[in-house]
C-alpha cells in the first residue's frame, strides 16, 4: 500500500487488489466475506463553513435529485469512472475536506485478478452481555408503510443489538460496526441537493424517547464515496460517521459482510421513523424480497428516520448478527422497500476506513 499527501489533492491511496466487479447474472459459485468483529461490550486546509447544510432535518430521498444508472451501463464505465466513484471523501466538523483515491492503472490490475481474489472470509462479532430476545429470525420515493403496519415498538433499547443502532441528530438512524464508527445512508450526511454535507451528525445508541441511556455522542469524521457526493449515485449512497468517544467499548457494535450470490434470508430492520413517538426505536422483519447488483429490496415497513438502518441477519444457533445492506429507499417501481447492499467493494471501503480512522 502506497500513501502520499498533496495538498491539492488531499490523501491519495492505492489500495491492495482487493477490488470486485458485481455481475449482472449471479454466478453458481457462492463468495462471501464479513467484518473482522462485531462487539457486544465490557487534509487539506480548511474551506469555509458554507461547505455546511445547518438544517436540522435531512432532505428524503424522494426529494433529492439522485442518479439511476443501469446495471449495464455501470459496469461498462471506464477505469477512470470507477476508480472515481470508489474514492472517499470525508470532512471533519472543522471544515477540512480530505480524500482517499483509488488509481485507475490499480484498479485494472484488481479487475484482471478478480476470480482469483473473491473467495470471501467470515469474521467474527463481539458483545457486551447478553443476547436479545428472539424476534423471529432466519437460519442464515420516502421510505413506506406496505399494506398493514406491523412494526413492533423496541422499549428495551438497552439490550444488545438495539443499543448498537441509534438516532443521529439530522433525524437518520446509524448502527455501530466499530467502536467509533456508525454505518448509515450517504443522503444522512451529505445533502445532494445543495452539495453540502450536514453538520448536525452527533450520535445517541439506544434512545429511547427522551432516554438517552449512554448520552449523546459528538462527532469527528464524516466519510462517504464520490459516486454519492460528485455523481449523486443512487448505488452508491452509503457513509460512515467517526465519533469522537469509543462508546462501541461499552454498548458493542454489529457485525457486517457481503455475499455473492445473496440468499433470500429472513432481514431485521430497527431504527427511529419519523411517524412515530420522537426518539423511539421501532423494530420489524421479513425475507428478502428481490436482489440486484446494487440493492436489497423487502417488503417490510419503513419510514423516513430510518434511513441509514442496517439491514441484517440474525443466526440464532450461533447468536451472531451480519449487517448486509443499509436502509435508504421506499417503495419504487419493484413494489418494495429497499437498501443499498454491502457489495465486495462496499465491505472493502468500509473495512478501510475502520482500520484508518
């Protein structure tokens, strides 16, 4: 791994080949990779605060002017193109804006050695007490409400994993996969609309109404892709937000990975939706409804503060958690509900900026 800093350019990195084209036909073979934990407990110079959207509400997805792109035609964008919408970009509350690029002569070398590198991992989790209840797990436009409401009120938040996930003040959920490191939507920290990200981005695990059990925490970082915050790609809209308190030592964190081909498990869903009681964590779960290169889709209810939740798979005969998509969309034209999926090179990013930050 090759690191330099230019201060035009922000940080540069060439990441190891671990790079992975999704295809639209889904091979045999099955791939899969996940988080090397999940725990349950014991730049460039500053620009000016006009980089800021100081609203104290994100503007919903129906309401931004996101980038459909089709499958065939990302996959057959140049080196160049992907290399771009792969690279991070990140500001702190200060106003310094850095970046992390992915070269393009790297990347081809990634693509030429893909079949040789896909051959998964599995990580393990960590967690701080004991388990939840069993909600009914598997063995392996604005967010919507599809037919009957079935969502369930969370009232016990401290428990593991409710107390991973929680509310970030623009009004999204975010969920712990790290000690400081809260996986949510990229429309929760970057307004495409105005191209500014927003400020107000501090964290509270396991809220409850107007119980604050662990506080409310600040942050440091903002982290998302430039497929999201240049092209304002739907694929690619997910981020990371770095706290500046390890509360993940206390309250743990989940777990995340990718798959390929996916199964159609059974996905639980929890975070804090906007139609409901301020500050309340509500719950539900259902199968997989559809799969594609980009997205996961169910037909489970949501609302708008859920962006950003994650989308994960309980095996309860070995009581651990995998998070395999992030919640960002309502209903569109396939009837369903759906999520940004954790691609090979999601996981990598992610992975990435854990290990940086």
């Amino acid at each position: 791994m090759k690191k330099s800093m230019q201060k035009s350019q922000g940080l540069r990195w060439f990441p190891p080949l671990c790079i992975t084209l999704m295809l639209v036909v889904q091979p045999a073979w099955s791939e899969s990779g996940e988080s090397d934990a999940s725990f349950q407990g014991s730049s460039e110079d500053p620009i000016s605060s006009t980089v800021f959207d100081d609203t104290e509400r994100f503007v919903p997805p129906n309401e931004l002017p996101i980038v459909d792109t089709y499958i065939k035609k990302e996959m057959a964008a140049s080196l160049e193109e992907k290399a771009d919408d792969m690279g991070a970009v990140m500001i702190t509350p200060e106003g310094e804006i850095s970046t992390m690029e992915v070269d393009p002569e790297e990347l081809k070398m990634m693509e030429q050695a893909i079949d040789i590198l896909e051959d998964g991992a599995e990580g393990s989790f960590k967690m701080n007490g004991l388990g939840d209840s069993d909600f009914a797990e598997a063995e392996a436009t604005s967010e919507s409400v599809i037919g009957r409401d079935t969502r369930v009120r969370i009232r016990a938040t401290k428990k593991y994993p409710f107390r991973t996930a929680g509310r970030i003040d623009i009004g999204c959920t975010g969920t712990l996969i790290g000690p400081r490191h809260v996986l949510t939507a990229g429309h929760c920290v970057y307004n495409i609309r105005n191209d500014k990200w927003y400020r107000k981005l501090s964290f509270t695990p396991g809220q409850n109404g107007s119980v604050k059990p662990y506080g409310k925490i600040g942050w440091k970082r903002a982290i998302s892709v430039k497929g999201w915050t240049k092209k304002h790609k739907r694929n690619y809209d997910y981020a990371m937000i770095i706290l500046n308190k390890d509360v993940g030592k206390t309250v743990g964190w989940m777990g995340y990975g990718w798959k390929r081909p996916m199964p159609k498990y059974n996905v639980n869903i929890n975070g804090y939706p906007g139609d409901k009681d301020h500050g309340t964590m509500w719950y539900s779960y259902c199968k997989l409804g559809k799969v594609t290169t980009f997205r996961l889709y169910y037909a489970r209810d949501t609302y708008g503060g859920m962006s950003g939740s994650g989308v994960y798979v309980y095996w309860k005969s070995k009581n651990k958690r995998t998070i395999y998509g992030i919640h960002a969309y309502g209903v569109d034209s396939t009837g369903y509900n759906g999520a940004t999926r954790i691609r090979k090179t999601v996981y990598n990013n992610l992975k990435r900026w854990k290990s940086q930050y």
